[in-house]
C-alpha cells in the first residue's frame, strides 16, 4: 500500500507540474518538489526503515541478515526529502527545487534501471518488478527532468 501511495504522490506531482509548466514556474517545481521529493521520499524513508521487513519481501530481499540495507536506502530517499522540504520552506527558489528534484530522479532512476536488470535477467520476474519498479519508476524520472529543466531553462538558469 506504501508503494501505491509513492507512485500516487510521485504521478499528483507530475500532473499539478505540468498543469503549471510555463505560466508559474515557481508553482510547478514548488507543487513537484513537495509531492516528488518529499512526500514520496517520506513514504519510501517509512516503507525502508519503519516497515523494512514488509519492504524486504516486496523486494524480493526478505533473507538478508540485518536490515541495514534497507535503512541505507531509506535513509537516501529521506534525505532528499529534508532536502526538498527546506528549499520549498527558506523559498531557496527554482534552481534549489531542480536540483533536489533532478537528484532525486537520478537516483529513483538507477533503482529503477536495476530493477529493470532483475526483470530481464529471471531474477525477479513478477509484473510489479516490470511494470512499477521499472517502467512507472522511469516514466516518472523522466517527466521529472523534462520539467526541471524546463523551469531551469525559462528561468534562465544553467546552460540552456
């Protein structure tokens, strides 16, 4: 259910993004970082550290030793969401919120690129691995950075 309500706020944030991409560029990555970067990263910080065991199994990791994989990766995706949290609150502004929101879609991207490796290679064939672990988790990288870098290019920011 965690997971469902990750991709819920990843995809809400995408859609208010878009809906203000061009108009109100602020409000755009301001909408995205909030629901992107914290809230998911919240969500997932909670699926890794307080659920880790119920997140070891969705994973297909349910026999490792000690948890502290899993609180690696929570402790990641929560730190990009004190991150996004503190550039929306000081109002550090478009380039801040990019560059939290690109981190953090870079990182979501390689986790989707390795789920995407235990999907083709028969290690972990099941549709959620395809279709959510990869395929959604991709999709929604890639939207991102169309809209941070679009922002960042209207605002004049960067090499655009």
């Amino acid at each position: 259910m965690l997971m469902i309500l990750t991709y819920v706020a990843g995809a809400a944030g995408v859609a208010v993004a878009f809906y203000y991409l061009g108009d109100d560029d602020k409000a755009a990555l301001t909408a995205l970082t909030v629901a992107y970067a914290v809230i998911m990263g919240l969500l997932s910080w909670v699926r890794h550290v307080l659920a880790w065991q119920e997140d070891a199994k969705r994973l297909d990791a349910d026999g490792q030793a000690t948890p502290f994989f899993q609180w690696e990766v929570g402790f990641a995706n929560g730190a990009f969401a004190v991150a996004g949290l503190m550039a929306v609150v000081f109002d550090w502004g478009v380039a801040a919120m990019a560059a939290v929101v690109l981190g953090y879609a870079v990182y979501l991207l390689q986790a989707a690129l390795l789920n995407g490796r235990r999907y083709f290679s028969g290690e972990s064939r099941t549709p959620a691995r395809l279709w959510g672990s990869f395929v959604a988790n991709a999709a929604l990288c890639i939207l991102v950075g169309v809209i941070a870098f679009t922002a960042l290019a209207n605002a004049g920011l960067g090499p655009f």
